[in-house]
C-alpha cells in the first residue's frame, strides 16, 4: 500500500509490472476524497510518453526506486482513456470505469461509506500535484497546489495535442561471407623432352681399320640402347591472394510521418445565441 509520505518517491519514477516488466513513468498520484490516501497514479507510456494511463495503487508497492504494481504491463496499456476535470478529479463515471477495467471491487477502499454518509463525491480523487507538494497533499476537496490554499478561478484551460517523432532502431536483416571451394580446369604447355633412336653409318677408313678388325670375323651379335623422355609433373602450392570483410555504410533519408492531432477550442455563448470562435 502507498502512503501519503511516499508520494513524492513515486512520482516522476519508473512503473513496474508484476513480472517485472517496465510499464512507464509515473505522472500523477490522485487522493481517494474520503480516506484522504493515494488512490491511483496516472503512468506515461508510449513515445516520449505521449500515452497516459490510470492504474490503482492500493495494492501496490515500492520496490528499491521504482512503482510495482499487481497488474500486467498489457492490462495498464490497454486501460481505457479518462478524462480529468479542472479541479484534478476524477469523475465518479470515470473512476467506475476503471474499476470495471481492472476488477475491483467498487464498494472497497472506503467508497462504500462515502455513499452512505454521503461525504464528498463518491469515487472522485485529488491529485497530488508535483513533488514538492506532494508530501503535504490535503484531501480532494481542499483543492489547493503547491502554491497554498488558494481557490478555485473561473478560467478555462485550453490544451491542445502535440505530435512528437522520434526513431528506434530495429533489425532489416543480415548479411554474412561464406567462403566455399570450386574446381577449375587449368592449362599450361611445358617442353618435354624425349630420345630416339638413329642408326650412324661409319665408314671404314685407314683410321678406324684396326677397331673394326679387332673383332671375331664373322658373328652374330646385340648392342642395346636405352631411351628416356621427360613427362609433366602437377603439384598445386596455396597463396594468399587478398583478404575479405564485411562493414557497413550508413545512410540518411527523410521520411515523412503522418498522425492526428487533437486541439481544444473554446467558444463564447452570449444572451443573443450568437457564437464566437477563437
């Protein structure tokens, strides 16, 4: 349960889910008007947190210097959308919404005794403003800020919607290098070399008489030769030939983004039915 004395470490801090999960940011911390204790606080999700959700805080916790509370990160984003008026209440239809949304008993937390004493607007709560007033926020029905016990003007608050862009960065895709080994034929012409066989005629001369005499006169006889020839030898050597990587270029492109705004516009009703429009 949140107490009045830890408003201001809420506020402005991170909201936890029940498993863990990080909703948002904590904006607001709104009073029940009969028990005078925090009752709800409003949680900014979303882009730049352009999205504000209600969530109760009766159940919840502070958990080191973040918000948990029992429900899950999906059920506090899908919360229906409420409307808080000027003085910072919520409206009794609006709180019964919420109540509906996140199955709470509607009698509980004191709005039962509220109905039957009839003190104050049944499920209307203050807000606690910002940190620094927190800590000493009254109930709902004192109405006053940081600025002391000041009352109520007649003024409207005009507010209009502001479109913020921003980017996040996502995976496209993903690109690897795959080195794989093919088979190519190669052709090279080398000179091989060979012997032959020629037979050499030599004449008997005065000079070369006596060796061809020298032998047995008539006989049969072999002389043999042996030949060789060159053939082609393959072996294959690894060089290095260049080295390969990935990196990646960055590019910037303007995108367009289209989305819808929402404006407050006051108009003036005089005696005569005649409007103006600013």
């Amino acid at each position: 349960m949140i107490t009045k004395e830890q408003i201001p470490e809420v506020l402005d801090h991170q909201v936890y889910d029940a498993e863990g999960k990080k909703i948002g940011e904590a904006g607001h911390v709104f009073l029940d008007d009969v028990t005078g204790q925090p009752e709800w606080a409003s949680v900014r999700t979303g882009l730049f947190g352009s999205h504000e959700t209600f969530v109760p805080i009766h159940d919840a916790a502070m958990v080191e210097d973040h918000l948990e509370v029992p429900y899950s990160k999906d059920q506090v984003k899908g919360a229906p959308h409420v409307d808080v008026d000027q003085g910072g209440h919520l409206s009794e239809q609006e709180e019964r919404r919420l109540y509906d949304y996140y199955g709470v008993d509607w009698g509980g937390y004191g709005q039962e005794e509220a109905r039957r004493t009839g003190t104050g607007t049944a499920g209307t709560a203050g807000t606690a403003g910002t940190a620094a007033a927190a800590g000493t926020a009254g109930t709902a029905r004192d109405r006053t800020g940081a600025g002391g016990a000041r009352g109520r003007d007649d003024a409207m608050t005009r507010s209009e919607e502001e479109m913020r862009v921003g980017v996040e960065r996502q995976e496209t895709g993903r690109a690897r290098l795959r080195k794989y080994v093919v088979t190519e034929d190669v052709q090279k012409t080398v000179p091989v070399r060979r012997e032959e066989v020629r037979v050499e005629r030599e004449p008997i001369t005065e000079e070369n008489k006596g060796e061809a005499m020298s032998g047995p006169e008539i006989t049969e006889a072999e002389h043999e030769v042996t030949l060789h020839e060159e053939r082609p030898v393959v072996e294959t050597e690894v060089h290095p030939v260049e080295r390969v990587r990935l990196t990646t270029d960055e590019r910037t492109e303007e995108e367009t983004v289209e989305g819808q705004v929402r404006k407050e516009r006051i108009e003036e009703e005089g005696a005569d039915d005649k409007r103006r429009r600013r």
